[in-house]
C-alpha cells in the first residue's frame, strides 16, 4: 500500500532523512522509532505531500502527491491544526466536502465524534477547543474518509487515557479492514500489543526494520531495539 523509496530530505545543510527505503502493507500497522530529531516527522511529512523530497513515495500505486492518492490516505499532524472559526462538526463537514464522500458521512461523524467523547461539543469552535480535543478532532477528521493508509505523528501526545483507548481500538479495526498504518510515537507502551513492524530510526537512517515475530523470536521488546540501535554503534 505504502512504499518509500530512497526517500532523502535536505533542509539548508541539515540532511534530516538520509535514503530511507520501507514498505507498509494491507492491514498492517508499522511504528516510526527514534529519538528526538532522528527524521520521523520529515519522512511523514514527505509522504502527505507537504515537503518537496529526492525519492519515490506511492500510495495504493499512485505517486503520493497526485490527487488520487491524496483520496485515499489520512494524515494526523504532530500538531493539530484546526481552524479558529469553524466548529468541530464543521470541521468534519469540510473533510467529507473536500473529499467528495457518500452522504452517509454524518452517521459516520456521529459515531467517531461520540467515541471521542466530542458529541456534545459539535458545536464549539476549533479555537475553543482544548489541546486535546483539537488532537481528537485531527483524528476524527482523518479517519472519516475511509482511509486506505493512515499516518500519525505522535497521535497519543495530549489524549486522556480514555482516547488512547479508543484509537488503540481504531488501529486494531483499520488493521481489520486492510488499512495500512503508519505511527510515529515516542510513548512505546501505547503501541505495544499492536504492531507488527517497527522501523528504527536514526539520525536520518532506518537503523532497523523488524517484524514483531522476528523480534519475539530473539525476546527483544521495542524498548530493547530502541536504546540497542539508537545509543552507541549502530550495526
Ligand atoms: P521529534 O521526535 O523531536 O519530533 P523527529 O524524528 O520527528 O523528531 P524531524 O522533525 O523529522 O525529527 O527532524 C529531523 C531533522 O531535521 C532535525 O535535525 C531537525 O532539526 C531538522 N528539521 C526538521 N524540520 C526542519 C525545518 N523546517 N527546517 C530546518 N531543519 C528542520
């Protein structure tokens, strides 16, 4: 579904992603590993479209920047960015809009809103909405297209444990429906029973790229590979 081919990015001097190759499959749920500055947010934001990048990104088999692939993925931004003078619903309503969906997105909406205990607040504009709220709009509002792949930057920074709940749930139901899924994170605990591929990453570089059975097979957990091949040599 995804596939990032010698994908750099430059920004002046600074080579922030240095010829990084990945897949992610159909129902499959991959995890972005690094510490701070290691490239993840640029790889992401390369593959949405918003950076100009060396390489080739295709999404479904379609150059990510056309407009065809842009239908079919969802991105939630390491900030959320909503608009000061819509309300939530308007926000979703803008979405479905934009991208054209079948009438029946408001069932849809209601559902997603509620499960993100953001029900009774359709009506609140983005600039009233707390830190987390705009953070459980953002995803509302990516999920509401049906994405065929999705990519999330630190999506479970500033959600109560409620939230993190349901989108754990979430991850487990796009898996189930073949969506492929991209998540940068830095909380390890919150993907844990989830993935199935964690890519490393390291000054630029994916130090490595394992599946979860190649890990369980050596007894190493996440947190293992991270300090393993981000401190120190890098094998
Ligand atoms: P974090 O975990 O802190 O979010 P990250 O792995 O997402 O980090 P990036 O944000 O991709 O890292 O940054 C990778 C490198 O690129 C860093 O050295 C950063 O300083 C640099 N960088 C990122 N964005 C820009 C920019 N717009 N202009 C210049 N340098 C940038």
């Amino acid at each position: 579904m995804l596939q990032v081919k010698g994908l750099s990015k430059k920004f002046d001097n600074i080579l922030a992603v240095d010829n990084i190759s990945f897949e992610v499959g159909n129902g499959e749920i991959a995890v972005l590993l690094g510490p701070n500055g290691a490239g993840k947010s640029t790889t992401i934001k390369s593959i949405a479209g918003l950076l100009k990048f060396d390489g080739k990104i295709s999404v479904d088999g379609m150059e990510n920047k056309s407009i065809e692939a842009k239908k079919v993925f969802g991105y939630v931004p390491e900030t959320a960015a909503v608009y000061n003078y819509l309300t939530v619903f308007e926000h979703i309503e803008f979405i479905a809009r934009a991208y054209c969906l079948d009438n029946n997105w408001t069932e849809k909406a209601e559902h997603l809103l509620k499960r993100f205990d953001l029900a009774d607040k359709t009506e609140k504009l983005g600039k009233e909405l707390s830190k987390g709220m705009q953070q459980k709009l953002s995803i509302c509002c990516a999920l509401i297209i049906n994405p065929k792949m999705i990519m999330l930057d630190e999506p479970m920074m500033g959600l109560d444990p409620k939230a993190i709940k349901e989108l754990k749930n979430i991850f487990i139901e796009l898996k189930k429906a073949g969506c492929a899924v991209l998540i940068s994170t830095h909380i390890i605990d919150s993907i844990e029973e989830i993935w199935d591929k964690v890519l490393v990453m390291n000054k630029g570089k994916i130090v490595l790229e394992r599946t979860r059975e190649e890990l369980e097979e050596k007894s190493e957990s996440l947190e293992d590979v991270f300090f393993k091949y981000t401190e120190g040599a890098i094998v």
